[in-house]
C-alpha cells in the first residue's frame, strides 16, 4: 500500500487545515488507516484512527477539534484539523494497517508539515 498525504502548511492559532491521505496498490487490505503526528524532540503519538467499519478514535488532545473521516471510493482518509494550537506544530504521518486493526501500521506516507503560529 502506497500513501501520499498532502494539504499541511503554515496557519495562524484558532485557524484550521483539512489533510488528505490517498491510497494506492493493496487497498483491498487496508482494514484500518491513522493520521500520525511527531514534534520536534518527541516520540510520534497516534492523533486518529479510523477502521474499515466506520469507529474512529482520538488522542485526548485533540477530542472535539479534529475529525477523522473517509472516502472508500476514493481510497482517501481526511484529517480536518480545527482550533489549531502551537502544540499541534509537528509532521503529519498517515498510515495504514493491513488485514486487521491493531494500531501497528504496515504502511506510512512521506509526512506533511503542520505550523501553527501564536
């Protein structure tokens, strides 16, 4: 499975962005796909994740301000980020995991910076 994110960029605090994740190849396995974010100087943490049935979770710092949805026919996940804040500044990963959800991705895209200014 290929995955080419895109839609970072610099945005002001309060300010929101929308990450797309296109997949290709093996979609027929993907059974569940993550957006991904490391900051500089930290481990990279799971941000949302979405499985083939629809349920989605969230990190706890970002409930209630990034969505996480799909378009099977287009094999793409979104990430709609809202009310960014600076500590949300890090490179966007989006992954995916094949055959069976277990939050250990088998596929990760090339990464997409995402500055929040103050």
């Amino acid at each position: 499975v290929q995955l080419v994110e895109s839609g970072g960029g610099l945005v002001q605090a309060g300010g929101s962005l929308r990450l797309s994740c296109a997949a290709s190849g093996r979609t027929f396995s993907i059974a569940a796909m993550g957006w991904y974010r490391q900051a500089p100087g930290k481990q990279r943490e799971l941000v949302a994740h979405i499985t083939k049935a629809g349920s989605t979770n969230y990190a706890d710092s970002v409930k209630g301000r990034f969505t996480i949805s799909r378009d099977t026919a287009k094999n793409t996940v979104y990430l709609q980020m809202n009310s960014l804040k600076p500590e949300d500044t890090a490179i966007y990963y989006c992954a995916a995991e094949e055959y069976y959800s277990d939050y250990m991705p088998d596929s990760w895209g090339q990464g997409t910076q995402v500055t929040v200014s103050s």
